[in-house]
C-alpha cells in the first residue's frame, strides 16, 4: 500500500494525536477525560450483575442468594484476565510513553493469547466441578440448584470475559479508553434487555405484556454469557480493523524475560486483590450461609450496590493510571506529581459525596431486591451505610495503588492490593462475626477500608522519594550532557558550525 494512502495516513494522524495528548494535555482535563469512559465501562459491569440480580430477586430469597454466591465465580474469571490486563496496561503506557511501539504490540498480543488461555481451563474444570465449586463458593442446601444453573452458561463465556478484560486495558493504555467504554457499554445493555425476557414468563412493557422464556436463574445466566461475548466482539474489531496503535496478531507473541517479568510482577497486584476478594467472599458466604439464606443474600446484594461507587473509584483511577505511566515512561516528573495530586484530592472528595448520599438512601437502593423479606432490607442497608463510612479512605488507597502500578513499583502496587481484603481483611473477620455476630459480618469491610490508611501512608512516602530521586537523576545526566557539548575556542566568535555541534 502506498504511504500517501490517505487511510493510512489517517490512522498514522490518529495514533500521533493520541501520542500528544497523552504528553500536553492539560493532566486534569486528560484525566478526567480517560476516566470517564472507564468509569461508565465499570458502572455497565455493574448493571451486568445487578440487572441479573434485580430481576431473579422475583423469584425468592435463595435465587438472590444463589446469584450472589457466583459473584464469585465472575472473580475467579476475572483473576487470571485482569492480572494480565493490569500487567500489560502498566507496561505498555510506559513502553508507548518512551516510544518503543514494537515491543507494545508484543506485550498486547502476548497478554491476550495468555488470558484465552486461561478462560479455557476455567471453562473444563468449572464444567467437570460444577457441583463442588458452588459448594465451596459458599451455596447453602436450598439455593445450591439455583447456584449450579447460574454457574453452568456464565462458565461459557469465560475466555471471552478473560480476553475482554486485557483488551479494555490496553485501549485505555494507549489513550483510547472510548473504544474500550463502546465494548462494555453494548454488552451491558444488551444483559438489561435480555435478562426478563430469559428469567421471566411474562415481561410487562409501558402497559404491554410479552412472552419470555421463564427459565429463571439459568436464563439470567444464558442473557449475561450473551451479553459477554457480543461485547467481546465489539471490543475486539477495534484490533481486526487495525484502527489502534497496538497490533493483535499470533506473530507478536513473545514470552520474552522481560514481558514476563514486567506483566506477572505488576499485574500480580490485580492477581492477589482478586484472589483475596474470592476468598474472603467465600468465606463471607460461608459464615453469612451458616446465620440465613437472608443474611447470605445481603452480603450479596449490598457488595453488589457497592460496586456503583467503587465502579466510579476504580474507573478513575485506571483513568489516571495511563497518564502517571506514561509521564513516567517519558521522564516528565513534574507531570507525574500534578496527575497524582489532582487524582488523590479527588477520588476523596468524590468518594465522601457518594458515601453521604448512598448512606442517606441505602434502604431504598435495597428494597429494589426484596419488599418482603424484612431481615435482608435491614441487614443489606446496614452493610451499605458502615461501607460507606469508609469509602474517602478506600479512595485514596486505591489512587496510591494505581500510582505505585503505573510506575512500575510491583511492591508497593501488590501490598495495597492485598491489603482491602486480605491483610486488613482475613485477620479481622472471624473474631468480628464470633463477637458480633450479624453486625460484625456487617463492618468488617468498612473496619478494613480504615485500617489500610496506615498501609498507604509509608507506601505514598516512599513513592513520592522515587519520584523525586529519578528527577534529580534526569537533572544530574542533562547536566552531564550539556557539560560535554564543545565550546567555542576563548577569543573567537560563534560561528554557525558550533551551533549546528
């Protein structure tokens, strides 16, 4: 193809914007501008699950248990997909900041093909333990059925949902996170559509009545699977069609030591906040299970609300992520400080607004999913209202997590991560739920989001002196650079050929 097609040159124009918006947009402007496609991808990931739950909570108080008992397996997907996504996402601001695009495209390609993978084993052994893992996730004798119809069509869609994962990063990474909110935003309104007519006998519309499929629980799982793969295909065009920076293709995969090493050692950070959540969503379950399918359901049903707010939180901090790690890549540390900044003050004053007004009507937003059962409105409300006491505090955490990710600091990205549900989580949950029984299953996630303050506080010192010595070593090689230029002899005027030296 010739190099004055103008198709080419208009994509060649596109991806050299992106580049410089990226490196001189105003940081807040570019921020929020990343953030909100992100953040709208997140709240759709949110309408999936709770669309779901809405319209099975019609069935009774153990097919709502059911649903959330497989918030869990959507966790375990998410695991090895996200570790992947974060991974390559950090690697490749960096790597496209610095310009290296050759080796972005073999991280994008490498961390896809890997994540296909992995949905694929979770697909045969969900398949052949379908019994046991929905006993394990926690399912109660009366609602275990329920949770084996809900596992077995949302266990098809697991590569399509790992791989989905990778590619919303990377469009985000390379500065084109609407493409990744297009993807998500279909699909997740494809799941509100089809979900009554696949759960519900009759669907009443504006005073009209349709005909549904009336396959309960299995069908909010058969509408979401659906839902997953249209919106994998959208995402994936994007790459077909070669209208990103990066390129999709077999040929770049290369498992190199630093690929490697990079993706696993950042993105291990996604891999232990996931893993944690799964395991103390089990246990959660667990504990929840042995009081009442009620209190199971609360769990559920309250986690599942949260995620709007910590939809908004996480959406933008993946929003600021890109910037910081490409500001990073190019050695614009003064860029690096503003974005952080700007993101931290923010995510604060952000997160304390939602908590005021989602405390103020958390017993509205949980008679959405039961007006008869008095013990699950009281008991979900309760766990909204101590979560979001704690939500300012899991904010900032959460942009000192992001930060430590863009930069490539895996520690520091990895101790915060299992912080929230593990090292702030497990140590606290059975001696609250022993000594307080309903109440304590209740605050122990707000209790964790406090205590992981005192985590961030020396992890964002020692950050903010990474940032500061690796500017003063940028100044000290200029320094260097610019005392090796020649002079001009003493006595003798500047010429035009010292300028062009």
């Amino acid at each position: 193809m010739s190099t004055n097609d103008p198709k080419k040159k208009s994509k060649e124009e596109k991806r050299t914007a992106r580049q410089q918006m990226m490196m001189n947009a105003p940081v807040g402007r570019l921020i929020i501008k990343m953030s909100l496609p992100t953040i709208l991808s997140f709240l759709i990931t949110s309408i999936y699950s709770l669309a779901d739950t809405y319209f099975v909570s019609s069935l009774g108080t153990q097919a709502t248990a059911a649903v959330s008992v497989n918030s869990s397996l959507d966790m375990i997907i998410m695991m090895g997909g996200s570790m992947l996504a974060v991974g390559a996402a950090s690697y490749i601001s960096r790597l496209l900041g610095a310009g290296n695009s050759e080796k972005a495209n073999k991280v994008m390609s490498t961390s896809f093909f890997s994540a296909l993978i992995f949905g694929a084993v979770i697909l045969l052994f969900g398949k052949i333990f379908v019994g046991p893992m929905v006993r394990l996730l926690g399912a109660t004798p009366t609602c275990e059925q329920y949770s084996i119809d809900y596992a077995t069509y949302i266990l098809y869609a697991a590569p399509f949902m790992a791989t989905s994962f990778v590619m919303n990063q990377t469009l985000r990474a390379e500065g084109n996170a609407m493409l990744s909110m297009i993807g998500m935003g279909i699909g997740g309104i494809l799941n509100c559509i089809l979900d009554p007519f696949f759960i519900l006998k009759e669907v009443h519309i504006f005073g009209m009545t349709f005909a549904g499929l009336g396959l309960e629980v299995a069908g909010a799982s058969i509408a979401t699977a659906i839902s997953k793969i249209i919106g994998f295909l959208i995402l994936i065009m994007p790459y077909l069609l070669k209208h990103t920076q990066l390129r999709l293709s077999l040929k770049n995969i290369s498992y190199e030591k630093d690929i490697v090493k990079e993706v696993t050692t950042v993105g291990s950070s996604s891999l232990f906040r996931t893993g944690l959540s799964i395991i103390s969503g089990i246990i959660l379950n667990n504990i929840a299970g042995g009081i009442s399918d009620s209190m199971l359901a609360a769990i559920g049903v309250s986690t599942k609300v949260m995620m709007f707010p910590f939809g908004f939180l996480l959406g933008f901090g993946q929003g600021y992520q890109p910037v910081a790690g490409y500001s990073w890549g190019a050695k614009n540390y003064q860029r690096v400080r503003t974005a952080y900044k700007f993101a931290a003050k923010t995510a604060i004053i952000g997160a304390a607004i939602m908590g005021l007004l989602m405390g103020i009507f958390s017993n509205q937003l949980i008679g959405l999913f039961s007006e008869t059962d008095a013990d699950l409105l009281r008991l979900g409300s309760l766990c909204i209202r101590l979560q979001c006491i704690a939500l300012a505090a899991h904010g900032w955490v959460m942009i000192v997590n992001m930060f430590c990710g863009a930069i490539g600091d895996a520690f520091g990205a990895v101790f915060l991560a299992i912080a929230r549900q593990g090292t702030c989580f497990l140590p606290i949950v059975f001696p609250m739920a022993f000594l307080f029984g309903e109440m304590g299953l209740c605050a122990v996630q707000g209790t964790a989001d406090v205590i992981s303050i005192f985590l961030a506080i020396p992890i964002i010192r020692k950050v903010m002196k990474q940032v500061s010595e690796a500017e003063d070593e940028l100044a000290r090689s200029m320094a260097k650079e610019s005392r090796a230029l020649p002079r001009p002899e003493m006595g003798r005027s500047i010429t035009a050929a010292d300028l062009d030296d």
